[in-house]
C-alpha cells in the first residue's frame, strides 16, 4: 500500500474511532461533525466494458466556536477503494465514480472557511457548500461537490432570503473529469479552465400563502448566463392529503471560451410537475420542453440541475430541443411497520428530434431512515438508449447501474 493510501486509511480509521469512542470537543471549544459511508456500485453497459466499485468515505468537520460573529470551519473529504483488487479504471473493469482519474483513493480539504453571522446577514468565504438551482452539492455518489466561493445571505426581509456571490473553483463528482481532472481537485470552469469564476444573485419569497417563489440569475465565465425562476403552489385538503404544482423557467445564453469558439449552451427550458399525496402514497408527474438553435442545447449548471424530469441517471442536459416526461409514485412504508422505509418507482423519456434521440430510464429506489444517525438507500437504474446514439456516436449509451450506500453521521 502506498503512502497516500495509508494516510487514507489512517484518516478514516480515526474518524471511525471518534464516533465509536463518543469522543467529542467541549462546547466552548468548538464542534465536531461528519459522517462515514460504505458504498457500492454496479454498472452493466451494452456497449461497453462492465464496472464496479466498492468504498468506504466521507467527511470528518471541525467548526470553531463562533467569537465577535465569526467562525472557521474545516473538512477532510475522502474515498478508500476496498474489497477488490486496485488498479486503473483505464483498464476497464472499475468504476470511476467513487475515485480519482486514475481509478485511485483520495483524500482532500474540501471544506475551508470563514463564516460571518449578524443582524440577519451571513457571509461565508472560502470552501463550501452551495444549495441552488443552477449551483449545488447533488450528493448522488460517495461526496458532495463543493465549491471555492464568496456567498452572503440575508434574510432581514420577511419571508424573503437574498443570495449573491461568486465562485472561482470547484470540486465534486458533477466537476469536470478529463485527462488530469479528478473528483477531489478543485477546477476553474470551462474546457480550458481559465475562467474568471462564476456570479450569481437570487431572491426567494414565501410571502403568499402555500406559495414559495424563486429567481436567480448566473454568469459563468466561458460557459453560460442563465436566468431561472420557479413556483410552487401547495393545497393542503385533509389531514392525509396534499396536492402542489409547480412551474419552472430557464433561458441560457451562451459564451465564447478563450479561443473565441461558442459553448453551444444556449435556449430555453420550460418545465411543469405536480405531486399528489394521499397517506402513504404520492403520485408525481412531470413534463420539460427545451428549445434550442440548431446545434444547441441547455445545462445543468454546476451540480445536478433543477428539472422536474431529472432521473437518476439520465437529464435533458445536453440534447437539443428535448421534451422529456416522468412519471413516479412513491410508498411511505412507516404506517405499515416498516417506520422510516420508503419504497419509489419512476420512469422517464427523453426525446430531441433534431439528433433522433429517445432514451427511457426506469428506476428502483429504496430510502432507510433509521434515526439521524443510521440511515441507507439503495437504487437501481435502467437506461434504455432506444436509437443507439444517445451519447453523440452509432454506439449504444444504455446501461444498468446499481447503487447501494449506508450512511453513518455523527
């Protein structure tokens, strides 16, 4: 074992020992916090060679106690390979989604920052994370993706919370993953990734009754502005029953990178999606409609995206003029025996006309939550790639992917 996989090892062996051991930092002398997951993951692709992952991570935090306002916060970020043989994902047979470029353990700073608190305004710069529409953690692997970046929010106005900031790098399963980009090295935006950063303001308000609105405006250097706004009207008709709808927008406008070439991420995506509760049971459905110039298509953002459609594997990010639909209904097992299970199944299609595109998604899920501590969920996905050409080529993009994590915060 090399020297940096025993660090690894090292370090998630303390953080184990920290919890099992109930050690914890006085009050006054700051928190800890963190959490310990075991994850596996299972592709089986029709074009490609299979792969799998099994690794033990997570995250180990310190925060200071806050003095004159302030605060520090730090955290470690990690993902040890266990249970099979080690080696390159370049070989073909192990999956990259919880390690580094080249199919290895790491270990990094993902979190560092200073933290203001006052008079209703919180200032935060340094690593973090970021919740919004267009810029988030999307947690779906092993580690959140987070972000170098100078934010402020206040909420001194009722009901209403007002968001700026601005991003320089990030890091994460969601950032770009090249050649010499791995998930644990923060990168700059952009193919050449030579961006000045990116800058965002938004303004949320709940200020009418059941309805939650939302606007936010990005300018991500050498990639896209983006405007997105959404609503949220929720009914309330019984005790067991609920019944929301909700409206989204966005409109991209797309850049030039340092070679003077267009990104391409531009036009306008529309979206619509209800939800219908009625005791253990929600039905959803949800529909989203891009359009685009020839050649163009919209974006997730930086993170996971907002569309009502999302699946777990498969978006509208990148085709051009996409309509897509999902449908899902979930089952709240806790009335039944089972407190804290529920069960999901959804199925999507995608569609672009312009490349004759149709992929269909089917999904599994299944969430465990035992207590704030002990938690678990396990997915499986089917990606029906019906024209094979779905990732630009005559080659088959489906696939099967099963993903299974357990989850241990302290």
């Amino acid at each position: 074992m090399g020297i940096k996989n025993k660090i690894i090892g090292l370090s998630l062996v303390a953080s184990a020992q920290l919890v099992l051991l109930g050690a914890v930092i006085p009050e006054d002398k700051g928190t800890v916090s963190g959490l310990v997951r075991l994850g596996v993951v299972n592709q089986n692709n029709e074009a490609n060679t299979d792969t799998y992952a099994t690794a033990l991570g997570g995250i180990l935090k310190y925060e200071t106690p806050m003095w004159n306002d302030l605060k520090l916060g730090v955290a470690g970020y990690g993902s040890q390979k266990i249970g099979f043989a080690t080696g390159s994902y370049d070989a073909g047979k192990t999956n990259p989604d919880f390690f580094d470029v080249n199919g290895n353990s790491f270990v990094y700073l993902g979190e560092a920052y200073l933290d203001y608190a006052a008079y209703d305004l919180n200032i935060r710069i340094g690593r973090q994370l970021i919740d919004t529409p267009l810029v988030n953690t999307d947690e779906i692997r092993m580690l959140p993706n987070t972000f170098e970046a100078a934010m402020g929010t206040y909420g001194g106005i009722e009901k209403t919370t007002l968001t700026a900031g601005y991003i320089k790098r990030w890091a994460g399963f969601d950032s770009p993953r090249g050649h010499n980009d791995s998930i644990n090295k923060f990168k700059k935006f952009g193919e050449t990734h030579i961006s000045k950063g990116a800058s965002l303001v938004g303004i949320a308000n709940e200020s009418i009754d059941k309805l939650s609105l939302q606007g936010w405006f990005y300018a991500i250097d050498e990639v896209s502005d983006a405007a997105y706004v959404d609503a949220t009207y929720k009914i309330v008709y019984c005790e067991l029953g609920s019944l929301d709808f909700s409206i989204q927008a966005a409109r991209f406008s797309e850049k030039s990178d340092v070679t003077g070439s267009l990104t391409n991420i531009d036009g306008n995506v529309y979206g619509l999606g209800a939800n219908y509760e009625l005791g253990m049971v929600t039905l959803g459905a949800a529909y989203n409609e891009a359009f685009n110039k020839d050649g163009k298509y919209v974006s997730l953002g930086l993170g996971g995206g907002p569309y009502y459609t999302s699946m777990e594997e498969w978006t509208i990010d990148g085709m051009e003029d996409a309509k897509s639909y999902r449908g899902s209904i979930a089952v709240d097992l806790s009335d039944v025996g089972a407190r804290g299970l529920t069960l999901t199944s959804a199925y999507g299609v995608f569609k672009s006309a312009p490349a004759d595109q149709k992929v269909e998604e089917w999904d599994v899920v299944a969430l465990y939550h035992y207590n704030d501590v002990l938690s678990a969920d396990i997915s499986y996905a089917m990606i029906n790639d019906r024209n094979h050409n779905a990732d630009g080529s005559n080659g088959d993009a489906g696939y099967d992917r099963f993903l299974a994590r357990l989850h241990y915060s302290f």
